[in-house]
C-alpha cells in the first residue's frame, strides 16, 4: 500500500507500509533510505519483515514522492531539524507511540538524529 501522510499544512510524507495482521499487534518497523534513494529501496524486504511487523518505508522529506521544502539554503543545525522534524510529524499524523528506526546510510544519520 501507499499513501501520502500530511506533516504540515500544505506537505505530505509518502510512505509504502504492509498492514498488520487484524488479531495480531505487531510492533511497527520505520524504514528510512539512504541518500538518492527511495522508499522503493527496501521493497524487497517486506515480504521477509511483513510476518514480525508492521512496516513503514518512508520517502524521506524533500525526496521522491515526498514535498520538498522551497527554502534550499540551510545551516547544518536546520537541516537536521528538516528531516528529523519531519519524521515526528509523520509519527503523530498516522498515531504509532513506539516503533523501531532503520535507516542506510544518510536514512542511518537521520535515524540516530531521531533517537
């Protein structure tokens, strides 16, 4: 499945996610890329995950199918907030409390930003 999540008032997240079994509350995994890529970059793994959990491949904000942000010219400190901002609001839009962080490479940096 996919779908565009709102973060903000005018932008979105996209994100392909499995749903989870109905009698079954698995623990949601949130899968971030590295950088130039895409959600698409783990597609192949949610049929080995979709068993254990409930899994988010999020396009990071400002790429793929994501909104991008018009302001280009960031200092380091706002580019982090950027992207870790925008994971948050992507949490509390879809309403999960707790879920594991993976990321690859830039998604891996994004990801300890997060925690």
């Amino acid at each position: 499945h996919t779908r565009n999540v709102k973060i903000y008032e005018n932008d979105h997240m996209h994100e392909i996610y499995t749903n989870s079994h109905p009698k079954e509350n698995l623990p949601h995994l949130v899968m971030l890329h590295g950088f130039g890529g895409t959600a698409l970059t783990y597609i192949r793994t949610f049929e080995h995950l979709k068993e254990h959990y409930q899994i988010h491949a999020l396009d990071t904000y400002g790429v793929g199918l994501s909104s991008m942000e018009t302001i280009l010219d960031f200092t380091h400190e706002q580019a982090k907030h950027y992207f870790v901002d925008a994971i948050e609001e992507w949490r509390k839009a879809v309403g999960i409390k707790n879920f594991t962080l993976v990321g690859h490479s830039f998604g891996g940096y994004i990801a300890a930003l997060y925690c």
